[in-house]
C-alpha cells in the first residue's frame, strides 16, 4: 500500500489518494484552528494525538456495529480509510447545553437534556456553517427525508457508544459533531473523525473542560489537555475489553 497524489489539504488533514482506487491515506497535521479557520496555529504533537485518539473511537463504534469509512491505523499521525463522497452536513448531538446552545438561548453551562438534541448545520465556510433544518437540507437537495432519519438514528447511537466510552475514561460527552459520507455503492456510514477537535469533554467531576475549548478560549494548553484524554482512554482500554 502507498500513498500517491494529495486530494486535498484541509483544516487539520491531508487527504492522499493510494494505489488502491478506493482507499484513501490521512495525514493528521499539526494545526489548530478556531472561528471557522479565520485563527490558526502550528501545534507541535496535535497531529498524532487527534489520530490515536479518533482510531480508539472508531475501532470501538466499529466493533459496536457502527458502518463506518474506517479500515486501520498506519502510524501515530495516519490512518487509512475508505473513500467516500462526504455530505455537506455537519450533524451536532448535544447531551447538555454548551456553546452555541448556551448563547442562543441563554441557559446554564452544562444545563442536562433528559433526551439528547440533534441538530444539522450545513457545511460551509464562506456562510460560517449555520444551522438548516430537515425541511431546507431536503428542498436543498443535499439529503431526502429518508436519509435525514437514517442520519439522526445514526448520531443517536453513536453518542450512546461514545457517552458509554468517555464515561469509563471519566468524561463526560458534552456534544460533539460528526460528518457522513456515501460509499460507491451509496451506503451512508460515519466519516471524518471524533477527537477533542470536535467533541466538547469535561471531567466527571470537577467539570474541567478537556477539548480545543481550552484553544478557543485561550484557557490552557492544547496538547496537555488532549495528552490528558488519549492517557484516560489508553488506561480505561482494558476494562472495555476485560
């Protein structure tokens, strides 16, 4: 196996094309960036850390059942995945209130959801990724009815796997976003990655939070925090698999 031509460069990845047409190599880089790419930084170690952190969580949906673009590690800072059409859908569950939950409608941090909330925003940096219903995504043309339920039963059971997950590292699953793509032969499955760039976390129980949070806000240092979770998921691995 070996990677070939750059597809393309985005945000925190580099995707390659392979000598195999339907696999495809990720390169985690070493980059952070915030308000939808308008602040970046180099981060030395981000990169590897983002990457083991996302293949335990893939390996664990996977052997949950969960269809994925997933295929293996390669090393520290690369994976190889299938290659699949991503839909232009970020879809957000939120567990309790958080960011812009919490400001738009102005309830308590970390105020508890007795059913998690899910919610769809369309992928667009130039329209700084706002948020669209079922009713737009589908006049859109960018998903049918069918495939919005497909895709909201999916995020369902994925945050029941990763709140059960994270649990056991002592966090808690705030919210987190995930993408979707088609395959060839058009079966939607999970895509992208879950790490701290995409998930908020925060300790059980003093409530510190543990994700690029720290970033945003300038509150703490990156690569400690998620060093912090790829240690707590590494140490709880045993008890998921004893």
């Amino acid at each position: 196996m070996k990677k070939t031509t750059l597809i393309k460069e985005g945000k925190a990845k580099r995707l390659f094309n392979t000598d195999e047409k339907d696999l495809v190599w990720v390169e985690y880089m070493d980059q952070a960036t915030a308000l939808n790419g308008k602040r970046k930084d180099h981060i030395a170690g981000k990169g590897e850390l983002n990457n083991q952190i996302d293949c335990i969580l893939f390996e664990q949906l996977v052997a949950k059942g969960i269809h994925t673009d997933f295929v293996q590690k390669l090393s520290n800072n690369e994976q190889l995945n299938r290659k699949v059409k991503i839909i232009p859908l970020e879809v957000v569950v939120r567990n309790a209130a958080s960011g812009s939950f919490q400001r738009k409608f102005d309830v308590s941090y970390l105020q508890a959801f007795d059913q998690p909330v899910v919610e769809f925003f369309y992928k667009s940096d130039e329209l700084d990724d706002p948020f669209i219903n079922t009713n737009q995504a589908i006049a859109l043309k960018i998903i049918d009815l069918e495939e919005s339920q497909r895709l909201e039963k999916m995020a369902l059971e994925i945050n029941q796997i990763l709140k059960e997950r994270f649990a056991k590292a002592h966090l808690q699953l705030v919210d987190f976003k995930v993408e979707f793509g088609k395959t060839a032969d058009d079966e939607i499955v999970l895509a992208d990655e879950i790490s701290p760039d995409s998930c908020r976390l925060v300790d059980l129980t003093t409530k510190e939070s543990l994700d690029k949070d720290v970033f945003r806000k300038k509150t703490g240092d990156l690569v400690t925090v998620y060093q912090e979770v790829l240690n707590r998921l590494n140490n709880s691995q045993e008890e998921v698999h004893g």
